[in-house]
C-alpha cells in the first residue's frame, strides 16, 4: 500500500505521484520539498 511522504497515512484512491514518492495531495508534496535539504534536492533535480 501506498503512504504519504509527507504525513505516512496510507493512501486509497488516487496519490499525487511525482518521481520522489507519492503524497496525499499536492500541498504535502509542496512541504515535502521545501523541508528536504540543498543535497537531496540536487539528487531530485539531476
């Protein structure tokens, strides 16, 4: 099953996927991303 990166609640139904991981909804991937350090994110980026 599917959890959020974000808040760790499974997730039922349609996830907001992106190539880090998949979120509940748009806004926890916003906070996701803005959390995650310069390093990370240049491995995101690449």
């Amino acid at each position: 099953m599917k959890k959020c990166l974000y808040c760790h609640t499974p997730i039922e139904g349609k996830a907001y996927a992106h190539k880090i991981g998949y979120f509940c909804k748009e806004t926890h991937f916003d906070a996701y991303y803005r959390s995650l350090p310069k390093e990370k994110l240049a491995l995101f980026n690449a």
